[in-house]
C-alpha cells in the first residue's frame, strides 16, 4: 500500500494509541507539541468510537467526522486510523448518503471513499459515487436546481467532483463542480463584507432589517471547502487563482472577526448577539487558515497568531472524555451556544483543524506559547 509522507517526528507516532488511558500531564499545556496534539486528536476519537449518536450511519454528520479522520491519518499516517475509515466505508458498502432531498449531503462520505481510493485504488471504492455524479452530469441542472441552494453544500457537495476528476482524470466533474460553486457563490457571496449568507432566507432577512448575518458555522463550511478543492483541482485551471483570491479574501475578514479568546462567536459581526464561544465554526476557519500558512497563500506573520490563540481554544474546550464542548448544534444560523453542546461534526472539525496544526509544527512554523 501506498505510505504517506509523514509530518511529525518519530517519538510523537510512538506516543499514539487507541484506548482509554491518556497521560493528562502531557495534555496539560502541551497545545503546541506534536505529541500533544496527537494525543488530544485520540481523545477526540476515542469519544467519538465509544459514544457514536447512532451504531450506523452514513449522512452529513457522520460523514464529516470521516473527513477529519483522514485528514488525520495524512498528517500522521497511523494504520488504525486508515483501518477506521475503511471498516466504515465497507460496512456501508461505499453507497452515498442517506439525504435523499439534499444531494449535496449525499456526497459527504464520499470524500472518504475517494480519498481512499488515491491511497489503494479499487474500483468498488467509487463506482456508486460515480454513478450518483454522471446522472448529475447528464442533467446539468442549475446550482439551486441540484440543491445547492446552502453554504454548507460547498463543503460536503463541490470537492467530491473535484476529486473525482482527478481520480479519473475526466475534466467533466471538475466543470460541474467549478460550475455549481460560483453559481451558488454569485448568490450568496456578499462582496463588500467578503462573507457568505448562509442562503437565500438570510440574504433576504440582512436586505430586508439592514443588519446582515452571517453566520459563523455556514462561512467555516466555505472556508473548509476552499483547500478541498485547491488539492485536487489543477494548478493550471482557468479559476484557480479565482479560488485563492476568494480564500485570502475571506481568511482576512475572519480575522477581523475574530474574538480575544481565539473563538469566534456565530454571529460573525455581531457577537455581542449571542457571547458564548462556538467552536464547530471555529475549528473549520482554523483548519483553512492553517492550511493557507502551511501552503503559503497567507502570510505567516500576518496569520500565525490568529491560529495560535484559535488552536488554544479549541485545544481546551475538549473535555476529559474528548468531547469538544461549545459546539453549536444543527441549525441554518446564529444561536445559543451551551458549553455540553457537541455533535459529530464538531469533533471532525477539530481534528480537521489539528491536522494542519500538526503541520505547522512539523514545518517549524510553530509556535510561541508565550505569545499573548
């Protein structure tokens, strides 16, 4: 099989395990070390294994968790993840999800089957993804048509296209997919605050009261997606560096947003609205933004303490048991935020995030505990 390049030191993949023993000396104030970092990502899964909300499922929830697991089985290369991944995948026999009204939901998991299939190529891993995007190929529907009608979609729903394409090395899947993000970017991109509307009803709601909302979680789901498909979309396209001029755009009014205490609140401009921390949102703007430093289209001295102070915070809002607390629970925009709120999708963000921070650190970029 295929191995990843690792991104850590050989003494941290020895600290790795799986079970309930975890030496809390080196969780304490080890937010910067990579044996820390892995360490408090196995307590995340660990939770995860021991307290699933369902014993089987497949739809957006589930298959974000999957998506963050993988992104840190590539940061570290640690065969129990990839056995992880791949148990799901077959007991589910590589079928997309379950959202039958929501298409783009649908495609979730898939991004585990594919990125699956670019370490062990089998055809079984993607024949029924495949199968559910040529019928979208075939019908070309509009954006809004095919469901993505939400800034969630660009995240679960545009880089399985984009992976596919360059699984099978057919432009067809990279158009669609190019064409349905900006179709729905056209709609629900505001150009002056360089944020996303949720979806039309919250576009409708800021042009009809004068106060625009954007809420945190639907603007991390945007700014998570970006990186997915920079990864697999050709350097040379035509919209490539449409993308990054998008990313950098965003990643400079997150920052701007961001709160003293490295969370930022759900509603982006207006945090007094709803003060308590969220970290599902938080988490999703720490993994792009790290990952701009770590791929070098943000600059690191501009960026790197805005990932330190929300890599903190993250860092301590898991609790003992691996649970990350102050996750806001399924919604379409700002809410109340309870610290036991925790969800699936919450712990596969934060792994997310921990993944490029364990690049950073591995790339010597990190880090200054000290730095206030």
């Amino acid at each position: 099989m295929y191995k990843l390049k690792l991104f850590i030191f050989l003494p941290a993949l020895l600290f790795i395990f799986f079970g309930n023993v975890f030496c809390q000396e080196v969780l304490e104030n080890s937010e910067f070390t990579s044996i820390g970092i892995i360490s408090k990502m196995q307590l995340v899964n660990q939770h995860f294994l021991t307290n699933a909300w369902k014993n089987s499922d497949r739809n957006w929830v589930r298959g974000t968790y999957y998506t963050g697991l993988m992104a840190f089985y590539k940061s570290t290369g640690e065969e129990a993840l990839l056995r992880q991944a791949e148990n799901w995948a077959k007991k589910h026999g590589w079928r997309t999800g379950t959202e039958w009204t929501e298409p783009p939901n649908r495609l979730t998991c898939t991004q585990t089957y594919l990125d699956l299939y670019f370490i062990e190529p089998n055809e079984a891993k993607i024949k029924r993804t495949k199968s559910f995007m040529d019928k979208r190929l075939k019908d070309q529907d509009s954006a809004f048509e095919a469901g993505y009608d939400y800034a969630d979609a660009l995240y679960v729903g545009i880089p399985p296209y984009m992976m596919m394409g360059k699984a099978k090395n057919e432009e067809a899947y990279i158009k669609y997919g190019n064409r349905i993000f900006w179709e729905l970017a056209a709609e629900l991109y505001d150009n002056e605050n360089k944020l996303f509307y949720r979806d039309i009803k919250a576009r409708g709601k800021s042009e009809t009261n004068g106060v625009k909302e954007f809420w945190l979680r639907g603007n991390g789901w945007v700014m998570a997606s970006i990186p997915k498909i920079l990864e697999n979309l050709p350097s040379d396209h035509q919209d490539y560096s449409k993308y990054v001029e998008l990313f950098i755009g965003m990643a400079q009014a997150l920052k701007s947003c961001q709160n003293e205490d490295g969370f930022w609140r759900t509603d982006l401009l207006f945090p007094e609205h709803f003060p308590s921390p969220e970290s599902s949102g938080t988490a999703f703007i720490t993994y792009g933004i790290a990952w701009g430093i770590n791929h070098g289209y943000l600059n690191r001295e501009e960026y790197l303490e805005v990932v330190i102070k929300a890599w903190k915070a993250l860092y301590h809002a898991v609790d003992e048991d691996g649970k990350v607390c102050w996750g806001q629970l399924i919604s379409r925009d700002p809410g109340k935020v309870s610290k036991n709120d925790s969800h699936e999708y919450v712990s596969g963000a934060f792994l997310l995030a921990g993944s490029e921070i364990l690049k950073l650190t591995a790339n010597g970029e990190m880090i200054d505990p000290n730095l206030d």
